[in-house]
C-alpha cells in the first residue's frame, strides 16, 4: 500500500491544503477536515496510509 506524508500548509473553513513532504512539489491537495484528525492545525505533519490519515509525531 501507498505511504505518504504531508504537512497542513493552509486551513479553510472546512478544508485543509496539504503539501507532500516526501517529494519535491509544491502542488497542494485540498482536503476534507472530517477526514484528517481533529487535532490539526497549520505545520502539523500528517501520513497517509491504508486510507487514513494520523499525525505524525
């Protein structure tokens, strides 16, 4: 399964925008916050894997 991880770059209302870390783009997904943990705010490290999304301490 894929493996990825991103940082919270921007927050909107309910979105969140967030920039891959584990390459080098600065394209950003647009994100539903009811599927990131509730928890997130701007610089928060995030990684996406088997379809979920945690914070990455």
């Amino acid at each position: 399964m894929n493996r990825f991880e991103y940082i919270v770059v921007g927050i909107d209302g309910d979105y969140a925008h967030l920039k891959r870390t584990d390459i080098d783009s600065q394209e950003t997904k647009l994100v539903a916050r009811a599927l990131l943990p509730a928890e997130i705010v701007e610089g928060t490290r995030l990684l996406y894997e088997w379809m979920e999304y945690s914070i990455i301490k």
